[in-house]
C-alpha cells in the first residue's frame, strides 16, 4: 500500500515522514467524525485523542524541518505527491474496518519510520533527527497496540 519516494535529504525525509503525518490526521479526524455503531462514543472519543497527538507530531515534524533550514510543506497537493499511505476515501466504513485501516496505516509509519531513521543516522549521520524519529516510531508502537488490542 506504500507509495515510495526516496528522500535526498534530511529535510526532504522530514518532509515525507510530515506528508505522511498530515494524511493520518485526516483519516483519524474523518473516522472521528463517522464512526457509527455500538461503540460509538468509545471511539469517538479514541480517534479524537489519537488525532489530537497525530496533530501534534505534524506541528513538531514541520518546524524540525525549518530549524535545519529547509522548508515544511503546507498543501495538500504536497501532501499527496510525498506521502507513502493512501487515502481513504468514503464516508462509511464499519467501525471495525476503521480500525483495522489505522492500525495498518501506523504499521506501515512504523516501517517508514525505520527506513528514514536509517537513511538520516547513515547516509546523513544527523543524531538529532535519528533520535527525534525513534521517538516518533515509539509513540507508534504504542497507538498501534492500543488499536490491536480492540481487534483480538
Ligand atoms: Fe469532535
């Protein structure tokens, strides 16, 4: 389901990890917004909390990118040429189907993750993003258990 796009740059990886960022709010905001069923409110309330902290990482990714002197990107036509997840498009999903698609997006993030940890320790040998980014991928691991243990 990933789309690849190779970064150049310490930046250029900032930016695709924030692209990536920026489509995750959205899902997480849009399956806030239309989640339906028994467990409504619990979920509800799940996605608001995940979309809250997803929006905060953006925020963190985009001025990391301007602190090393490179731009953030802030269009959505950015967004969609630089991420590695899909879109989802559609209002109506089963509930469980909305967290079986989080759960696979934040796997796939996870994996993302580790491929540009890699690229900014080693090709650019940047320590500051490398542990700026296993801290991204930790706060993953943990949304990514919390949405499996709704599914076992
Ligand atoms: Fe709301």
């Amino acid at each position: 389901m990933a789309k690849k796009s190779k970064p150049n740059s310490v930046v250029g990886a900032l930016n695709n990890v924030l692209a990536d960022y920026y489509l995750l709010t959205l899902k997480t905001h849009g399956f806030h917004w239309n989640v339906e069923g028994p467990n409504f409110a619990e979920l509800h309330g799940l996605f608001e909390k995940q979309y809250e902290q997803l929006g905060e990482i953006v925020d963190r990714v985009a001025e990391r990118a301007r602190a090393l002197g490179g731009f953030a990107a802030g269009s959505l036509e950015q967004y969609l040429r630089l991420t590695r997840l899909t879109e989802q498009t559609g209002d109506r999903y089963p509930a469980r189907s909305m967290i079986e698609a989080l759960l696979a997006d934040h796997e796939a993030l996870i994996r993302s993750l580790r491929e540009d940890i890699e690229f900014v320790s080693g090709e650019c040998g940047d320590e500051g993003t490398t542990d700026f980014l296993i801290g991204l991928m930790q706060e993953h691991e943990k949304i990514a258990w919390m949405l499996r243990a709704y599914l076992s």
